[in-house]
C-alpha cells in the first residue's frame, strides 16, 4: 500500500514508496514463507540496481517473447488464442528453469480480442499469419499528413473518433461520439445521450464492453501464470507499463516510417508540435499502468531515434527533447522509466548524460551500444543491462555465450548499477544457449 | 551534368529541384542524362551517409525526390528511345515469415540508383520464391532482408536452396538482427550493415 499523504511526496519519497510497496511481501499471496523471501531479496536486488546500489549479485532479466512457445512446443498461434494451453506451456518454461528470478515478459496475447477489434496495425499468428509466424507491424500511413492539426489540437479526441475507428474498424462508431460538452448542463444531457444512441455508436459500445470482457478472459489465463511465477516462485514482475517516445507514437503508427522521416523536411515544426502535444498522453499512460499494476517500471522501446536513423542534430531536435519531457513526467510520479534502446545509441550517449536526469531514477537496456561506453557516460547516474545479442542466442555456443558474458560482467559490474540482459526480445534462442547465458550471469554476477 | 539539379538534390530542396528538373526537360535535356544527375545526386547523398553526414531521413528524402523526377522523365523516355545502361541483375526480398520492408525498400532504390536490373520481391518470401525468380531472370546476386531474430532459419533455407540452383551465386544479408555470426550461420556470402554497403558488394560481385 502507498502513504495516504502519496500526493504530496517529492517525486524521489514517491519512488521509495512505490518501489517499498512493490519489494514488500506483506498481504500479498505468496504460496509459501521460501517464495515470500525469494520474491523480497530479488526485488531488492533489482532496486539496488536502479537506485545504483551495489547488490549482492547481478540480477538476470529476460523478454522471452517467442521463447517459452519455442522451447515447449506451443505453436505462436497458441499463445494467442488457446489461453489455457499458454498458460500451462508457461508455467511449464518457468520449471524447467528455476534459475529465471524475474517474471519474463512474453507475447501472451488476447488474439480474440484483436479479432473483434479488427485491428488493422499488425498481423499476428494464428490470425493473418501462420501459427508458428512471430507478431509484426503492417508499415504504413495510419495518420494523414494534413491531419497534424486535429492531431496536436486535442490528441486523445482524434486518436478516439479518427485514429481508433480506422485503425480498429471493430469500433468504428466511435467516430460518432459526441463532444463531450453536452455533458456540462441539464437541458445538453439528453442531446447528449441521443448522439450516444445513435447506432453506430452503440454498436461500438457494445464490441467496447465484449472486448473488455474478453480481455478479462485472457486476464484470467495470464493471471494463472503471474500466480505460478511471482507468488509460488518468488519472481517480481520488472514491467508494469508501457510508453514510447512521443516522436515513435507519431512516427511508428500514426504517420509511418517513411512518412514522419519526410516530414522532417516538409513540415518540421508541425512534427515537434505533434510530439508536445502527445508528451503528458505519454506520461500518464506510462504512469497509470505502473500505478495499478503495482510494478514500478514503464517499459519504453525506443526506435527511431538509434544510430544511423537520423543525425545528432535531428535527434536533438526532433526525438530527444520530448523524450527527456516524458521521462521526467513519468520519474515525477516515482516510476521508474525503462529504455529498451534498439539498435545502436553510440553518437546519443554523451548527449543523454548532458540532460542531468535524476541519478537513480531510470533504467537503459541497450542493444548494439559499446557498454564500455554505455557504462562510462551512463553509469554515474543511471541503471543500465542488456547487450547480449540475439544471434549469441540462436547461433554462438555454451562457450561463446560464457565468454561473452563473462567480458560483459568486467565492463560493467563494477561499483552497481548494472543487470544482466539480452539486448533484444528474445523469439529465438538454442536452449543450451539460454541455460548458458542464466548459469554464467549467477557465476560471474557475485560480488 | 547539371550541377544545379545534383545540388538541389543533395541539399534536399524538392521543390527547386523538381523545377530544375522539369525546365532542363522543356529546354530540351535527355532524360537519360537528367537521370545521370539523379544517380550522381544520390552518389553524394550515399557518400555523406556512408561518412555518417546524413542518414535514414535524407535517403528517404531524396529518395522520394528522385521518385517524383523519375515520374517527369518516364514519358519523355520512351518517346526518346534512350534506356540507362544496367551493369548487372540482383534479387531481393524480405525472407519468410518477416513482413518489414523499409530497409529493403531503402537498399532495393539504392541498387536500381547505381545501376542494378532489381527485382524486388517484396515481404515475407519462400525460399522457392527466390530461387524460381533468381532462376527466371538469371541474377547472379541475391539480396536476403530479415528484421526479426526469426529471419534466421528462413534465411538459412533459402541460402541452402539458391546453392542448390547455382553454386556460384552470391548472396547477401542485411537488417536489424543480422551480423556476421548470422552470415556465418546463414552461409551467405556477406552481411551488409547498410545499403552503401549493398552497393558495394553487388558492385564487387557484378
């Protein structure tokens, strides 16, 4: 539980309150005293990483977003549509490897639900794609470029009655809503209403509560496994909420790749209007999911702005001054910002470290980034992980995958503030890799 | 040469180099050299970006410029005759089960800028696919795309199958997850990091 007074706190007290509610294992269901106790040392070593702490030893976290499918025999498809049979297939992952101390994160999804929604973003398995064919995104212009305006005027508005019925045709009556001033006197209300009951609109409404419903279905199923890992194992959950950069909610899957890297030419100042605007969505979208969930910690990818996509000068300009904006709204509430940064971030390193960001209130696991770097302009201030790539996982060997993580441990283990990772969701990997990768990190982890 | 539309080009001025292009068209210029101002123009571009002065926007910019010159010169060119001379022919895909296409698309330009015939087979691509159509067009070269971590095996079996078909084709690899340790695995020729990279090795091997 968090302080009454929580409100009130300076955003470094709120941290602590949040990161105290998550380690404690008071009321919550733990299956026994060992699982209770587990849970608590791991989940304080994670906070010693993120506060820059030195732990005991450095934790070892995962995305294993294709993996438990892979390694247990579940088709991807299976992981979207028959919940029961994910949920066994993951609980089946987490016993065959106790040495997984964080709940990892996988693409459990509700295939259903995005069925109902039509949703036109992505193809996944089981659905458009065969059932053994990974989740992905259809590149395209979701977001008009003479749309801007309606955009950056009431962001939340157009995503509800423009972006969501094209994008979710499931939903497409929500075009029809009403303002939402008819609320605001007696004699508005039923004018009101009588927009709201208009048949689209209620059509939408009714596929709105089925879904919500279905979610909770698939809630259920997902629940399930929390429950295995977090509180028969003693696993914390590392991932409460998700954002992005407002510069990736614009340029990912509103206006597109090749859309938004035009614009920078065609109309920049409408591109910086659009991700202002979006900026506070991004907090608190980031914030309220953390919040209720209890888990500290907004996962948030990072894209566009990597190595080679655009210069240091469009990355100042363009993809980092919303960034920062986003990570020190989310950081004022006391949650802890993620970046899952892809790609390389070589030339963007000295540059973050010049915004001063709080020490000891986010957390960057990098991909392709030289982690002697990473280490040198980040480890003062801030958690950092990852860099194991994906190939070691798939094509290098138990001695390769030792070899690097043992030259990985050198780098950055000293003096804290560093967890072991993989620089990428892992959809792939060759077992004995895995378990290689999980054994070196407890041997070369110890401090 | 008209240096004027290459510069234009290069410093990312559409509309200016739209009309340059479209007045040395009226004025009587060949299409053909109007598209060897485009091809020099991208040269620069494509130099800057191997040097790290420019990157994905101005590619995709200037790219997008070129496209619309293209569409001014591909009346005039057939009426002339002329057609640009191609120095060798180079298959592309995206490899099955991988449906991203912005970095394909990207190298795919690049090549047909500098010269190449390239066919381009779009996203998620059997194996079979690119070996009937390395086949039917009689490319030596062979471009694999692949984003994801899945690409891998996908990429692997198409490997195995174009050696299968002719020994001595090349072929290449590219994209997010790729490396040298996946070229390795694969057993593609190379792994480019980039598509100047591309370039560089389908000029080689052309």
């Amino acid at each position: 539980m968090l302080p009454e007074n929580f409100a009130t706190l300076t955003p470094e007290l709120k941290l602590e309150a949040r990161l105290a509610d998550w380690m404690s294992t008071d009321g919550k269901p733990f299956a026994s005293p060992e699982a209770a106790e587990k849970y608590h040392a791991r989940a304080k070593r994670y906070a010693d990483v993120i506060q820059l702490r030195e732990p005991d030893r450095v934790p070892t976290t995962a995305f294993t977003g294709d993996l438990q499918q892979h390694f247990t025999g579940a088709t991807l498809g299976d992981y979207f549509y028959d919940y029961p049979k994910a949920a066994a297939h993951a609980i089946e992952f987490f016993e065959r490897f106790p040495e997984l101390e964080y709940f990892p994160a996988s693409n459990f999804e509700p295939g259903p639900v995005y069925d109902k929604l039509g949703y036109t973003l992505y193809r996944w398995p089981g659905g458009k794609l065969g059932p053994n064919q990974g989740f992905q995104y259809v590149e395209g212009e979701y977001m008009g470029a003479d749309e801007y305006d309606a955009l950056i005027k009431n962001p939340d508005g157009w995503l509800l009655r423009t972006y969501m019925p094209r994008v979710m045709p499931g939903v497409a009556g929500l075009a029809n809503i009403p303002v939402l001033l008819g609320t605001t006197e007696l004699p508005f209300v039923p004018f009101f209403f009588a927009g709201m009951a208009a048949p689209p609109v209620t059509a939408a409404l009714e596929t709105l509560l089925e879904v919500g419903r279905m979610t909770l279905e698939y809630m259920g199923a997902m629940g399930q496994t929390v429950g295995y890992a977090v509180f028969g194992q003693g696993m914390p959950m590392t991932l409460g909420g998700f954002s992005k950069a407002p510069f990736d909610f614009l340029g990912d899957t509103l206006r597109g790749t090749r859309s938004v890297m035009m614009d920078l030419f065609r109309r920049p100042a409408k591109v910086l209007a659009a991700c202002e605007a979006l900026t506070p969505l991004a907090i608190k979208m980031a914030v309220d999911a953390a919040a209720g969930a209890g888990v500290p910690f907004a996962f948030i990818p990072l894209h566009k702005g990597a190595d080679g996509f655009m210069s240091d000068a469009d990355f100042d300009k363009f993809y980092w001054p919303s960034l920062e904006a986003t990570i020190r709204g989310i950081v004022a509430e006391g949650v802890v910002p993620a970046m899952f940064v892809e790609g390389g971030y070589n030339s963007r390193l000295a540059r973050i470290a010049e915004a001063n960001l709080e020490p000891g209130t986010t957390a960057w696991t990098f991909d392709q980034t030289d982690m002697a770097n990473a280490k040198k302009f980040f480890g003062p201030w801030a958690a950092i992980g990852g860099n194991v790539p994906g190939s070691l996982f798939q094509t290098g060997t138990p001695e390769t995958m030792r070899a690097y993580v043992a030259k990985l441990m050198d780098t950055c283990k000293p003096g804290g503030g560093f967890f072991m990772a993989p620089g990428v969701v892992l959809d792939h990997a060759k077992e004995e890799n895995f378990r290689a990768w999980l054994e070196a990190g407890l041997e070369f982890g110890k401090y | 040469m008209h240096q004027e539309l290459i510069d234009a080009i290069t410093e990312m001025n559409e509309e200016e180099a739209l009309a340059i292009a479209g007045r040395l068209l009226d004025q009587g210029a060949s299409p053909v050299e109007v598209l060897d101002d485009c091809k020099a123009a991208m040269e620069v571009v494509g130099k800057r970006f191997e040097a790290g002065d420019c990157f994905i926007p101005e590619l995709i910019f200037a790219g997008d410029i070129l496209a619309q010159i293209a569409r001014l010169v591909k009346p005039r060119m057939a009426s002339s005759g002329q057609t640009p001379h191609k120095i060798g022919k180079v298959v592309i895909g995206t490899v099955q089960g991988d449906i991203h296409d912005i970095a394909k698309d990207i190298v795919a330009f690049m090549l047909d800028i500098n010269g190449f015939e390239v066919t381009d087979l779009g996203v998620d691509v059997a194996p079979e696919r690119f070996v009937e159509v390395a086949k039917e067009t009689g490319a030596k070269i062979v471009g694999l795309s692949g984003f994801l971590t899945l690409a891998y095996e996908p990429m692997k079996a198409t490997v195995a199958q174009l050696r299968a078909l002719d020994p001595g084709i090349h072929v290449m690899i590219g994209g997010g997850q790729m490396d040298d340790q996946v070229r390795d695995y694969t057993g593609a020729d190379a792994y480019g990091k980039d598509a100047m990279a591309a370039i560089a090795l389908a000029r080689g091997w052309a």
